[in-house]
C-alpha cells in the first residue's frame, strides 16, 4: 500500500470508531417526549438503520484500497472491537450495552450486510484473479 491508501484505510478505521461509539450511545434513543416527541415511549433504534448503510459502504471503500478479506473487513473488525471495549471496560463501571433486542438488532444490521459486502469483494478478487 501507498502512504495516501495507508492514510485512508487509517481514516476508515477512525471512522468505524466514532459510528460505533455514536450508534451505541444513541441506541437507547426513545419517543418519550425528551429529545424526541412523546409517542407512548416506544424505542427509535435509528442508529442500527445508520449502521446497515456505513459498515457496508466502509467495507467496500476498504476493499477498494486492497481486495484481501483482512483489509476490506477492517473496518468491520473496528467497529466490533470497538463495541466489545465498551462492554468489557466501561467508564466509570456503568453499563453501555443494553442486553435487550436493540443491541442485536444493531449488530445485525452493521454486521451481516458488512460481511456479504466482504464475501462481494473477495469473489471479485477470486474472479480478476482467474482471468489473469
């Protein structure tokens, strides 16, 4: 890899770092009349539709850099390393992860379209490969 391909697989992972912290931290979001309308409290897990768009885009990106499952899943990698830090070593002893169906509904949406996207690239790769 070039410095310039070094330096933007470098800002992906930064990237994959902050979308994990904000999705876990506006996970709990709420229509309780708070920072959303009051709706009867029902749970607004936006942040899991957010990951279903990034982790994929940031896998793809990645793959584009270098087509090998290590680089493209990156990202992806990031991301959950980043998630398991904040159940494992929280501040302060408090409890991040809510152990409810919002945390697997958000690992689900950033993890399974990420993962077909990383299977997409090294198909392509296997593919370009065969032709040569």
């Amino acid at each position: 890899m070039t410095t310039g391909e070094r330096v933007r697989y470098g800002g992906l992972l930064a990237a994959s770092v902050v979308l994990a912290v904000f999705e876990l931290f506006f996970l709990p979001l709420r229509f309780d009349g708070r920072v959303l309308p009051d709706l009867w409290a029902l749970p607004f897990p936006i942040t899991a539709v957010l990951a279903g768009f990034t982790m994929p885009w940031l896998v793809v990106r990645a793959g584009r850099i270098k087509a090998k499952a290590s680089v493209a899943g990156g990202p992806l990698y990031i991301w959950l390393a980043t998630l398991f830090a904040f159940v494992v070593v929280a501040p302060g002893g408090d409890m991040i992860i809510m152990t409810n169906w919002r945390t697997l509904l958000l690992l689900a949406a950033a993890v399974f379209p990420a993962t077909v996207k990383i299977g997409d690239i090294l198909a392509a790769a296997t593919k370009a490969a065969a032709r040569d």
